[in-house]
C-alpha cells in the first residue's frame, strides 16, 4: 500500500489485517516505490495518488514501462478523493487497473481487490 495520509493507512490496514487473507507492507513516499518493487515480490499495489515526491499515476506508468522483472503486470488500484470522470480516466490511461475513490465503503475496497486478484 502506498499512501502518505497516516489515518487512511490505519483504516486500509484495520480492513485487511480482519479479513485475515493479506500480508501488508506499507510505503508513504512514491520515491520508494520502484525500489521496492524491484527488490520484493508483490501481488498487488494500492496506490494513492496524490503523493509526496512523484504522483501516483506517474508511478503507475513507470510500472507499465518497466522492461523486467514481470513488476508491469501487477495489478494497481489507484486510491483517490480525486473522482471526477476526467481524473478517473487520466488514472486508467496510467496503467492503474482499477480506481476506488475516498471515501469508500470496507466492502467496495475488498471486492474491487479480490476482483484483482483472481
């Protein structure tokens, strides 16, 4: 999860950690994503946008640029209070799979994730 505001962290968190299937690492800082994902194995990412350092949609196209390592086909759902159909649709031109705007309801989160993960 990459996500810089510490309450939506402990909320996203708090949802995963009951359904009891996710193992959650947590980044707040776009600079660390590619590093990360170079070095670690990931199902999947939730990915703000709005980030300190570099946006979450810029990170989400250097992901599906990425020319090793298959870190271009993991799943990315963009997280954002910015929904407004324009902004949506500039997220999915990004790469992102999927984009689940704050607030959101637990169950929205869940089945947009497990959707992801089949």
């Amino acid at each position: 999860m990459v996500e810089d505001d510490e309450h939506i962290q402990t909320v996203i968190l708090k949802m995963l950690i009951d359904v009891g299937f996710f193992q959650v690492e947590m980044l707040n800082d776009g600079a660390d994503v590619m590093k990360e994902l170079v070095n670690n194995p990931y199902d999947l990412v939730l990915m703000d946008i709005d980030l300190p350092n570099v946006s979450g949609d810029h990170l989400t196209s250097l992901i599906r640029d990425f020319p090793f390592k298959n870190i271009k086909r993991i799943p990315v759902i963009g997280l954002t209070a910015n929904a407004f159909p324009e902004q949506v649709q500039t997220y999915r031109n990004s790469g992102m799979n999927e984009v689940v705007t704050k607030p959101f309801e637990k169950e929205d989160l869940l089945k947009t994730i497990f959707r992801m993960l089949k």
